[in-house]
C-alpha cells in the first residue's frame, strides 16, 4: 500500500479486503499448520541456546524475502492490469493474487529446510482442506452479488482465475527453489 501511494498508484486494496486477507490468510491456516506432524529428527536436534533470539538473522530475511517477492507480485499484477483494464478488476486480480500467494505459502511454511513435497503433502490434511477451502471461498466471493458489491469486486474469468493461480504460486515456487538450493 505505501509502495503503491509512493508511485502515485491508486489503492490496490480496500480496507475490507485487508480484513479479508487477514481472516482468510492468517487464522485457519495457522491452526492448520498445529495440526502438522513433528519432524522425525525433532528430538535428535539440539535444543536452542536459551541466549539465541527465536528469530535469528536468518528467520529475518527470510521473511524480507517473503514480504518482498509477495509484494511485488501483488503490485506488479495490478500495474500490469491498471494497463489493460480498469480500477476494480486490477483491484480484483491484486486481491486474489496476494490470497492465493498467502495460501499458497502455508506449505512452504512447513519446514524452513525441506521442500513441501519432502514433508509429505497430504501429511497435513488439515491443511489441505483449510487451503482448498479458502480459495473456493476466495473464488466465490468474485461470483456472488452480495460479496461483489461488499468488497467492490468484479467477477474474475476462468483466465484470470488461473492466472491468479499460477501468479500466487510465484512466490511459494522461489521459496522451495531457495531451499533445495541451499541443501545442496
């Protein structure tokens, strides 16, 4: 939001989407991610030094990377669509962008060092379903009179419902490429 208003952009979100994004992105799938079995070498590990901070310097830029390649995606879809369409849809594609980049990224979230196939995708059946079930509700709000006007939105083709898809999966794909790159 302050890169956009900083380049003079119009507001990529509304205050309710932010609540939104918040609701959808935040809470199920953290408590989904509880329900993620333990690692099998957890109790062969060390314990950390209790002078350790919990976030080192590497928990802090990977969430500088996070935030980074999230938002660029995110404001880079609704320059791109403020090019070719009008305010609500680029606002439209935006806010399904950052959902999807958010959902998608509770896999990732699974381990810092594995890659999520690694980890086992369907280990987490909570998850999967929170997930599944969130972008089908994302997607519905796009499609529903009353959810339309709510928060402002148009409803998103077939296209640009893929297209959201494979944008939001842009983030997440860097993060696991990160670290199969690192373990090695």
């Amino acid at each position: 939001m302050l890169i956009a208003s900083l380049a003079g952009l119009p507001l990529p979100l509304l205050p309710l989407q932010l609540l939104w994004i918040n609701l959808v992105t935040d809470g199920l799938p953290a408590l989904a991610l509880v329900m993620d079995p333990p690692e099998a070498d957890v109790m062969s590990r060390p314990p950390r030094p209790p002078t350790e901070p919990i976030l080192g310097r590497h928990e802090w830029m990977s969430i500088l990377l996070t935030g980074t390649l999230q938002t660029a995606v995110t404001l880079g879809t609704f320059v791109w669509a403020l090019h070719d369409r009008d305010l609500p849809e680029a606002r439209s594609l935006a806010f399904t962008v950052l959902v999807f980049g958010e959902l998608f990224r509770a896999f990732a979230a699974r381990s810092s060092t594995r890659a999520f196939w690694t980890v086992g995708a369907f280990s987490n059946l909570v998850l999967l379903g929170v997930v599944t079930g969130s972008v089908l509700l994302q997607l519905a709000i796009h499609h529903l009179p009353f959810t339309e006007n709510l928060f402002q939105l148009g409803a998103l083709s077939l296209g640009d419902c893929i297209l959201s898809i494979a944008i939001g999966l842009v983030p997440v794909t860097i993060i696991e490429t990160i670290k199969l790159v690192r373990k090695r």
